[in-house]
C-alpha cells in the first residue's frame, strides 16, 4: 500500500513537471511575471477552446490553471 501511495505521488508530482512537454507554457514559480501569468491564461483559452459548455469550459480552464501552478479565476467568456 505505501509503494501505491509513492507512485501516486510521484505520478502527480510528474504531471506538474512535464507540463511544458505538452503545451510548451512553463509552470509558473513563486513569483510569476505578469507576461508569464497572460501566458497561462492565454493557454488555457487555446487548450479549452473547443469546448462549448460554460461549466465545463470553466473546469478546463481550473484544471489547466492548475497544472501550471497558477492560483487564479478562469475568464470563459468569448
């Protein structure tokens, strides 16, 4: 059981650190420019543009935010 929760950690530490392989956005550190922060945003509208229901546009957006470590409110309005 403690090996299943080391590689669960593992697997969830994995998808914070290769978020750039996949979108080519950096994870933001502790003190982010504010360039970096439109650069966040601006990849979560591109990542969940094809999505056409709000709440799950919003979801997308949250999860997106959160994989790049930014603690932010999605903007889904077109």
């Amino acid at each position: 059981m403690k090996n299943l929760a080391i590689l669960f950690g593992i697997a969830a530490l994995a998808t914070t650190a290769f978020a750039t392989v996949e979108d080519g956005v950096a994870v933001l550190g502790e003190k982010p420019s504010e360039s970096a922060i439109e650069m966040v945003r601006a990849g979560a509208k591109s990542s969940c543009s094809d999505i056409t229901d709000y709440e799950e546009k919003e979801q997308c957006a949250m999860d997106y935010y959160a994989a790049h470590n930014f603690d932010g409110e999605p903007d889904c309005e077109d």
